[in-house]
C-alpha cells in the first residue's frame, strides 16, 4: 500500500531550543482526493523561524499544531491527482501543505499555482512565497517608506529581510541591513545593493547606526528584536514607523523577554510601532506575487535559497539552523 512519510508533533516542547524528541516519523496511508480535492507531491518544505511558536500553546495569532498532528508548514510541489477542476495534474502548486511527502488538500484559492519557467520551485515558498509577501505588506502597508527616507532592517541577508531592503531601494529610500557576520554583510550590500549592512556581532551597533544612517531613521522593519531593537529606537526619526514583523532573539529564550530599555523614544520620537502578520493581507496575497515575480523577472529583486537534502528525518536540526544564523538565504527542506 502507498505510504506518505510525515512529520507530526509528538509532545510539546518546553522553552529553549527544539529538540527532535518533540516530534515523530509516522507512516500513513496514502490518501485518494475527494471530490474538491487535490494531492500535491511535496517537493520543498519552507522552514519557518515561526515554526518554533506554533509548537506551543500560548495565546497567538494561530492555534498551535496540535499533538499527533502534521507539524504545519509551507510546502510546495506538484498535483499529482485532482478532482478539482481549476487543477490538473503536473501543475506546480504552494500553499500550507505540511511537513509530509504528500498532501490531500481542498483545491481552494489558498493553493496557488506556480511558474516554474519564471522561477524555480523552491523559489515560490521563498522570496516569492510568504516570506515575500511579509516584506512587501509589512514594508509598504506598515512601513510606508517614501523616497529619499531610511529603512532598516534587521535579518537583512534572509528570507524576509532581503527582500524588505530591495523594496525599499526600488521606492528611492536608503536601506541599511543589519547581519550577522562579514560575509552576509557583504552579501547584503555587494550582491542584493543595499546602502549599507552593520555587522551586529562585531559590536557596537549604536556608533555603526549612527554612520550607516546620518539622517536618522524613518522606517524600522524589525525582525530580531532584543538588542539590536534597543539599540534603533532611540536613532529613529520623529514620526517614524516600527514594523514589528519578527522577534527571532527571543524565541528560544528560556526567561520571558523584556520590553525595549528605549522604550521612551516611542513617546518623544511620536513613532507609530504596528504588529504584523502576513496572513492580515491574504485577500491581497495576488497583488504581491504579481509585484514581486515583475521585479524578480526584471532583475530588480534577487532571491537566495538555502536548499538543505536531509530530508524529513532532518527537519528539527535543519530548523534549528534558523535561530543560530547557520543559514544563507531561505530556507528549504528539499523532500
Ligand atoms: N510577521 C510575519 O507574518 C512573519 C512572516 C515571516 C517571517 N517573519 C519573521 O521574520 C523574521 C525573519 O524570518 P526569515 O524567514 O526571513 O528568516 P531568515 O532571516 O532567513 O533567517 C533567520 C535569521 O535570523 C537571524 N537571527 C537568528 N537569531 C538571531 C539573534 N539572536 N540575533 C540576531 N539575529 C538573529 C539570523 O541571521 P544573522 O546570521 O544575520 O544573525 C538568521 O539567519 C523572523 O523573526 C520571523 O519570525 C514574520
């Protein structure tokens, strides 16, 4: 009988890194589509920093995964059998698939199909999947950059911030990366043209924001959060705007985090700090994959994956990649 190879949550975890004892390899039957539905061979598995929260059960902006079930994840592959008519088989498909082999899955709006020829699979659950989408929105919505302004991003050599610091280049803005180490640094400014990337493990990163960004700072698309957000808030600009899009230096923090010890320039700064999650934007979800594949296509947007062969069974080492900065570019678990 054909099995589907998944990863399910076996226990929830408890604060601090995730450990592979926290979920499972399980065998099911492989399942037919029913009427409405499709099943998608996943190819590519999108490992997501999020990841990490929607293993607990805390109050957020999702239920958790619940214990026995298919750990959630953005996947993306081929139909490979319909009974819907908008599909067919062979189509190249994204959507919230599941870190499986196979997904059987209503053929709804939220399965978007996919272009290959314009870019390659792994692609679509990266700079031209979520993570695109979250920089586009939380950029242009949240952000809401106008020309000659300055935009920071922490996270800048990855998925989300990458593409935050070639968005705001394209609206005339000056964008100035945060990184961990010289080599992303020097991604961030030679290969994606950012004005400017602080290398924040090498210190001082009040003196090095005070260089990178003369004139102050306008837009603050933040990622990391802790000390790197300390740090900005007291060098933005009176009316300025904090994207709140990821937090990422805390989620495996074993203590609960403490609120910004610069705090105060919220008040006498006037900043507006909004909170964002991408799924706020999914009837729109169109617009952004529309936008982000014409500048991609115009070179005007370049994308990196970091494609990890472990396959399922290495799926909470590979993830764990995320929260010490092992990886280059999005990351992907190829299936
Ligand atoms: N709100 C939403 O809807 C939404 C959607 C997608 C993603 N996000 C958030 O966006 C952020 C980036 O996600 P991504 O998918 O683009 O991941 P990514 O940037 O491709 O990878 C994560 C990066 O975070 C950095 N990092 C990890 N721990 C850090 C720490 N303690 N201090 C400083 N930097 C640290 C590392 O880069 P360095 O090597 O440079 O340190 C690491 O490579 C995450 O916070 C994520 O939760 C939010």
């Amino acid at each position: 009988m054909p099995t589907n190879l998944q990863v399910v949550l076996a226990r929830r975890p408890g604060p601090g890194p995730l450990t592979s004892d926290c979920f499972a390899l399980r065998e099911a039957a492989l399942a037919e589509p029913a009427d409405g539905q499709i099943r998608v061979k996943i190819a590519y598995v999108s490992l997501d920093p999020a990841m990490r929260g929607w293993v607990n059960d805390t109050r957020s902006y999702m239920p958790p995964v619940g214990i026995g079930e298919v750990m959630r994840a953005y996947s993306a592959g081929h139909v490979e059998a319909s009974r819907h008519p908008d599909f067919k088989e062979g189509d190249a498909v994204q959507s919230v698939l599941g870190v499986q082999q196979y997904a059987v899955v209503k053929g709804s709006g939220r399965v978007i199909k996919v272009d290959t020829a314009k870019a390659p699979l792994e692609r679509w659950v990266g700079g031209l999947g979520m993570p695109g989408w979250t920089a586009y929105f939380g950029l242009l919505e949240v952000g809401q950059p106008k020309e000659g302004e300055t935009v920071v991003v922490s996270a800048a050599s990855g998925a989300v911030g990458s593409v935050v610091g070639q968005i705001a280049k394209i609206k005339g803005c000056r964008a100035v990366g945060i990184a961990g180490g010289p080599d992303k640094c020097r991604y961030v400014t030679d290969v994606l043209g950012f004005d400017a990337c602080i290398d924040y493990k090498a210190g001082n990163i009040a003196a090095r924001l005070a260089e990178a960004c003369p004139n102050g700072i306008d837009v603050n698309f933040e990622n990391v959060g802790g000390d790197i957000l300390d740090q900005i808030l007291p060098r933005m600009n009176t009316f300025g705007r904090v994207a709140i899009c990821g937090l990422i230096s805390g989620y495996n923090a074993t203590e609960p985090m403490p609120g910004p010890s610069t705090f105060r320039a919220i008040l006498t700064q006037r900043l507006t700090v909004r909170g964002l999650i991408v799924t706020d934007w999914a009837p729109r979800i169109r617009e952004a994959v529309a936008q982000l594949g014409e500048w991609h296509a115009g070179a005007k947007l370049k994308i990196r994956e970091d494609v990890r062969t472990g396959g399922l069974g290495a799926f909470v080492e590979t993830l764990n990649l995320l929260y010490t900065g092992g990886n280059n570019g999005k990351l992907v678990l190829k299936v």
